[in-house]
C-alpha cells in the first residue's frame, strides 16, 4: 500500500506530538518540574520512537513465535 504526499502514518503526525507535547509540559507544571524550551517536545518524540520500537519488536517476537515448531 502506497502512501500519497498528503497522507502520513499516525506516528509522524505533528499534531499528535503537539498534543503530546503539550500534555507533558502541563504535568510538568503541574508537578513543579522546570523544563527548558524544547524539551517537551524533544520528550514526545522520544516517546513516539520508543512506542514504535517496542511495537516493532513485538511483532518480531510473534513472528518468531508463530513459525517455531510446535512441541
């Protein structure tokens, strides 16, 4: 399946890091932590590759899983 130019998978949608982005800083806050410019947004990006990696991963492992022979 193709993507077209204006279509992009979900994890690189800049609104959801925006929403991510603003999420984390108003925990922050609310917790009383400082964060410097850019770090919530460097943080949701972290948190976005990370979600994808581990997804990645799991489906490696069912993958793997579902073609070892069966005892």
């Amino acid at each position: 399946m193709s993507l077209q130019s204006e279509e992009k998978p979900a994890f690189d949608s800049l609104t959801l890091r925006s929403v991510a982005a603003i999420a984390i800083a108003v925990a922050a806050g609310k917790a009383g932590v400082y964060l410097p410019d850019g770090a919530p947004q460097e943080l949701a990006g972290s948190i976005f590759n990370l979600i994808a990696t581990l997804g990645m991963i799991g489906v490696a492992v069912g993958r793997t899983r579902a073609r070892a022979k069966l005892s």
